[in-house]
C-alpha cells in the first residue's frame, strides 16, 4: 500500500466524516473552533485541555494546525 500524503490522507478522512452526523464525528467547539476529537489513525486526539505533543486535524492543513494550536496553547 502506498502512503498517502498528509494533505491527500486527511482530504479523505474529511470526505469520510463530512457524512457521519456532528456528535457521531466527536466535534466540539474550543474557543469558538471547530476541532475534531476522536483517535482516527492516531492523528487527533484531543481532551479537553490540549496537548502539544497531539497532532490535530484542522481543515486539511496540518502545518496550520500546529500554528493555531501553539496559538492557542501559548
């Protein structure tokens, strides 16, 4: 099996979830964003409180992700 690049793996993740309802998908609001929680292939994993280790899923973009999250951690 090939590996799927970031952007390519989270575009479908996002197609695949996009179907199921919200509170099927785990999403809650933080500080007014939008951010998924649940443990799909080990990418996103969020408590309540946000840890920095955790790489979170946000829109396709993770690079832009981390940045919000330091944001938000900081």
């Amino acid at each position: 099996m090939e590996k799927l690049s970031w952007g390519n793996y989270l575009k479908c993740f996002w197609r695949r979830e996009k179907k199921k309802s919200r509170q099927k998908r785990g999403e809650r609001k933080i500080r007014g964003q939008n951010i998924l929680m649940g443990n799909v292939l080990g990418i996103i994993k969020i408590n309540t409180k946000i840890k920095q280790n955790m790489n979170i899923a946000y829109g396709s973009n993770l690079y832009k992700a981390k940045k919000k999250l330091g944001k938000l951690i900081s």
